[in-house]
C-alpha cells in the first residue's frame, strides 16, 4: 500500500484508466498533489542513485588513479619496479616517457614505457649474493 501511494499508481489502477484517472483528477484537488510528490520522490530516488555511483565508483577510482600518477612522478634510478607485463628490474635511466631497465641476473638493459610500470617493490631481494632494494 506504501509503494502505490509513493509511486502515485493506487490511484490509477482504482479508477481502471488513464482518462479515467484524469477525469477524477481534475474533479479531486488532492490528485494533483499526489502527481507532485510522486515527481519529488522520483527525483529525490535518482539524486541518491547519481550519489551511491558516485561514492561507489567513481570517487575511488580517481583516488586510486591520484596514487598511480604520484608513484610513476617519484619513480628515481636504483628503484626496483614491476612492469604490467609481470617483468621485475631495476631503473637505470629515466628519459620522459621511456624507463631503461637492468633485468636478470646478468643485468640486460630493456627500455619500457613510463605506463607500463605497475608498482614499486619494498622488499629487499637477494640475487646472486648481490641484495638489491
């Protein structure tokens, strides 16, 4: 009963019609009303659906860009990165867009885009006697 009277259809459905619906409408002045709040309860619905997206989806996804853009700007030679493709190295260079790596034991050096660099490894790795942080 709640949902009819929110949604303005109780009075609808009673009168068998929408001309029906109409005609009662304009001889009962307490009809109208229920068109206006059933239009601010329609609105008030979509207002919060744009804010649970929002706090969702949204919000979170521009804060975890914000923390990419911030790792890849204190990027520095001698870091230990993991590239999107699964590869671990170490910087050597940094030229504007493109990262010079060491990769391997025998230290290869391999050039990948700034992009494509998934995230900075704290972990200390000991490789061949040699520690690299």
């Amino acid at each position: 009963m709640f949902f009819d009277k929110l949604f303005g259809i109780a009075s609808a459905c009673a009168e068998g019609g929408a001309a029906a619906g109409a005609a009662a409408g304009a001889a009962d002045p307490s009809a109208g009303a229920m068109g206006v709040g059933s239009l601010i309860t329609t609105l008030l619905m979509m207002v919060a659906m744009v804010a649970i997206f929002y706090f969702m989806l949204i919000r979170p996804q521009r804060k975890k860009d914000k923390q990419v853009k911030e790792m890849l700007a204190a990027l520095k030679p001698g870091d230990r990165i993991t590239t999107i493709g699964g590869i671990y190295g170490t910087i050597k260079a940094i030229k504007d867009d493109t990262i010079t790596l060491y990769v391997g034991s025998d230290r290869m050096e391999m050039v990948v885009a700034r992009w494509a660099i998934r995230g900075v490894e704290d972990v200390s790795i000991k490789n061949d006697g040699e520690e690299l942080t």
